[in-house]
C-alpha cells in the first residue's frame, strides 16, 4: 500500500476541514502535515454555486422577458437570441450550478437549479425546428394549448418551490413567487392565443413585466451572496424570515446561549 493510501486510512477530516489521526500510534502521526495536501484533494471545498446558477436564471429570464413585454424588441420577434442563452447558459450552466449544489450539500438549491436548467433546455428545444417536437400537432390551437400546459405545469412547481421557501429570505421567496406571476400570464398568454388574441397579447406583456423583476430579483439575490463583508464594502440585505415570523409569534422566540 501507497503512503497516500495508508494516510487515506489512518487519518479522518473532522467538521472544521482539519486532518485527525485515527491511530496516534502508528508513523503516520508524526506526518500529519505531510498528507495535508493529500487530503485537500480527496476532500476539495465546494465554492458556492448559488451564484453561478441565479445569474444564468436571471440573465436568460430577463432576454425573454423583453421580448414578451415589447420592450426594444417586438413582441412577434424570433427567439434565435433566447434559445441561444436558454440552451446553454440558462440550460446547461445552471444544470452545472444544481449538480455543484449537490455537492454542497443544498437539496432544495439542486432541486430548483437542476429543474429550471433542464426547462430552458427544453424551451430552447421546443422552439429549435431540427428537434421537431412539435412538429405533430395538425393546427396552431393544439400547440398553444400544449404550450399553455406546459407553462402552467412550470407555474405549479414554482408555486410549490415558493412554498418551500417560506423560510429562506424575503428576497429569494419573492423571486419565486414573481416567477409564479410571470408563469401564471403566460400560460393564459398560450390558452387565449386562437379565441382571444387582444387578451392573450396583454397577457404575455404583463408576464414579460413579472418576468424582468424576475430577473432582477434574481440578479439581486446572486449579488447578494457574492458580495460578502470578505471582499466588499457594499452588503446587499436579503431579510431573513425566521425572525420576522418570529416578532409575529409564528416561531418561538431564540434560546439565549
């Protein structure tokens, strides 16, 4: 057996990230230092990947969210842009971002990330013509109606996700609940499209609208955890809730130590 493999054996890493011994005995004791670096590579620190997945959310959001609202770009304009961004940065990063998020240790931040990685993805499939998905359907008022469903399953997770929420920040819980807003107008946006163009129209405009506060809500909470006291002058406020709930007399108050 190698050194490294011996010292992989006979020294654990406790809770602070330092190296223990596990036989004081035996020669490895003496050259815990020496396997230092060792260990640091079995067992490397996780940056925070929160970050890396609300800017991939936020920056695809807001692209598609100007379009839908009509702001600069016509609301009837292609989405070639948007599927670039919801592909890759939107799709695949954030994807990147919940798996790291795994790694960390966070469930609900790899649940959220991973899922709304693999819905711009699937976006930015369903409008690519070479994948064809929605090349089966006969007339424009099933694919609409297709579509309306599939945003408003979108809406219902992120209904659910909020509530999850509920005890995380005043800023995270109200990106999700705007990103249920903005789902909400713009299934009915697809429902209405055929019967009621005029409403349908107004309804993708005011899901356009939630959707851009989405994305700065989003912006606002990924700077908010990359701008520490670390390295910045400037700390974003998040508002923790507990406490809130707390002076409301929903949670019990804190134990002193």
């Amino acid at each position: 057996m190698s050194d490294q493999a011996k010292a992989y054996h006979l020294v654990n890493v406790a809770s602070d990230g330092k190296a223990q011994v596990t036989n004081p005995n035996y020669e490895y004791a003496n050259n815990v230092e020496k396997y230092q670096g060792f260990l640091s590579r079995q067992f490397p620190t996780t940056a925070n990947p929160a970050p890396l997945g609300l800017c991939c959310f936020g920056l695809t959001t807001f692209v598609l969210s100007m379009i839908n609202a009509g702001g600069l770009i016509s609301i009837h304009a292609p989405n070639g842009v948007v599927n670039g961004l919801a592909m890759f940065y939107g799709g695949l990063v954030q994807l990147l971002a919940g798996m790291w998020e795994f790694k960390t240790g966070n469930t609900f931040g790899a649940t959220l990330f991973a899922s709304y990685g693999g819905f711009w993805m699937s976006f930015a499939a369903l409008s690519v013509n070479c994948f064809g998905f929605l090349g089966g359907y006969t007339n424009a008022k099933d694919v609409h109606d297709g579509l309306g469903i599939y945003l408003m399953a979108w809406c219902m997770f992120t209904l659910w996700n909020t509530f999850a929420s509920h005890r995380s920040t005043l800023a995270l819980f109200s990106l999700l609940f705007t990103v249920v807003i903005a789902f909400l107008f713009l299934s009915i946006s697809e429902f209405t499209n055929i019967t009621f163009p005029t409403i349908s129209i107004r309804c993708q405009e005011v899901g356009g609208v939630f959707g851009l506060i989405a994305a700065f809500l989003a912006w606002y909470c990924a700077f908010a955890a990359l701008l520490t006291k670390k390295n910045s002058l400037i700390i974003l406020p998040v508002v923790p809730l507990d406490p809130i709930y707390r002076s409301w007399g929903w949670l019990p108050a804190e134990e002193e130590a």
